[in-house]
C-alpha cells in the first residue's frame, strides 16, 4: 500500500451505533487531519494531530471522537450520529506544518446515517 | 475570517475547448493559494500552487497566477480532454500561524465529453 488508506470505503450506521473509520498513511509525515465533505459546502477541517497529539478541533460535536495511537494510523470514532452527519470523510497527512507541505489526501469513507 | 469563492458549477466543455474555472479569495496577510482536485471516488489532489503574487503555477497543462491586485486565483487550461472531468477546488493557506488550515471554495464540477 502506498500514499493515504482508509476503511472502509462505505459505512451504513444507525443513529445509536458506534463505529470507527481508520486512515493509514504510508508517507513517513507527521501530520494527519481529519475533513468533512458535505455536499454544496466546503471541505470542513475537523481535527489535526502532530506527532500523535491533538492541535486543532475545529468546534466538532463530541460524537466525534478521533484517535491517534502513532503516527501513521488516525481513527475517528463514530457514537449516536446524526443524520446530518451523513457525509464524506477525508484523512489527509502532510510532513509538517507549513504551506509549502503539501497535504495528501486519502480517498475518503462515505458514511451515510440512517 | 478566511474565505475562497469558486464559480458554480457544473462546468459542462467539449474536447478541446478552453477552460476557466475563477476563483477569489479574501484574507489578511499573504496566503498561499492552491488547486485541488478531485477525480470520481477519489481523494483530493494537489494540481498546482503559488505562495506569493504574481507567481503562476503550472502542472498537466493547468495554469493559474497569484493575482494580489484583484484577490483572484484562476484555474486555465487551453485544452481540456475527457480525463480532466473531475471537481476543482480552490483553497488557500493563511500566513502566520495556523497555516496548515486549508480554507477551501465549494469546488466546480468539470464534465467533458467528447
């Protein structure tokens, strides 16, 4: 595997399920952040982990809940979702912080909240 | 706070035909611009970037210059083909600190056919 994986592709979850999504990069970067993809809005930067700690949470709702236990694996935990949180989410990782990073994408699990 | 417009799509061409998908920004300081895109059931890709004004990126045939003077970012291609349908988006990287956040547009839709 190269670049930026994630599983699973698709995922089906009632209102009081839990679930995880998992990214995995395989660039050697130190950064991971976590994007909502909402139709007719702009891609939502939801949460940054440098070096497995947390520096950004972009005002998410708790039922969100990311994970990162190393620097290459990022989770987000999925508990009493929404429908409105039906959506695509993107991982992306990046080397460090500056704009001259470029950021990678992975190609995102469609979740939809029934 | 930071924003970035990009025209509505879809964008609807035939081979061969010229593309331009606008983009302008606002924001404090001196950002660094980009286009992404996104191919179907794809992440998104880094397509080109400028980090200061007047500079023109380039990549696959695809240009756009860092226009300060009008807050503007436009994606040209001379001549599209049926494997550039895809979504585009336009974002930037504010200066200072924080700037790995990527304030992104809605993204345009490109269809070609041919």
């Amino acid at each position: 595997e190269t670049g930026v994986t994630q599983t699973p592709r698709h995922l089906v979850m009632g209102m009081t399920n839990k679930k995880s999504l998992k990214c995995e990069q395989h660039l050697g970067h130190n950064a991971m952040y976590w994007y909502k993809q909402s139709a007719k809005k702009p891609l939502e930067l939801m949460f940054v982990y440098s070096l497995e700690e947390r520096v950004e949470n972009n005002s998410v709702p708790s039922r969100f809940s990311p994970e990162c236990p190393n620097s290459s694996h990022l989770f987000l935990h999925l508990h009493t979702l929404q429908p409105e949180d039906s959506a695509l989410y993107l991982c992306a990782s990046s080397q460090g912080f500056s704009p001259s990073y470029e950021q990678y994408f992975g190609p995102g699990t469609r979740l939809t909240v029934t | 706070g930071d924003s970035v417009t990009q025209m509505e799509g879809p964008v609807t061409l035939s081979e061969e035909a010229f593309l331009t998908i606008n983009c302008t920004y606002t924001a404090t300081g001196y950002p660094s611009l980009f286009w992404y895109v996104q191919y179907p059931g794809e992440g998104l890709q880094l397509l080109l970037k400028a980090t200061k004004a007047d500079d023109k990126g380039s990549n696959k045939g695809f240009e756009a210059t860092y226009r300060k003077e009008t807050t503007s970012f436009h994606l040209e291609k001379g001549s599209v083909q049926v494997s550039d349908s895809a979504v585009y988006f336009c974002a930037l990287s504010a200066s200072g600190a924080g700037s790995y956040q990527l304030t992104f547009g809605k993204g345009t839709k490109l269809s070609v056919i041919p």
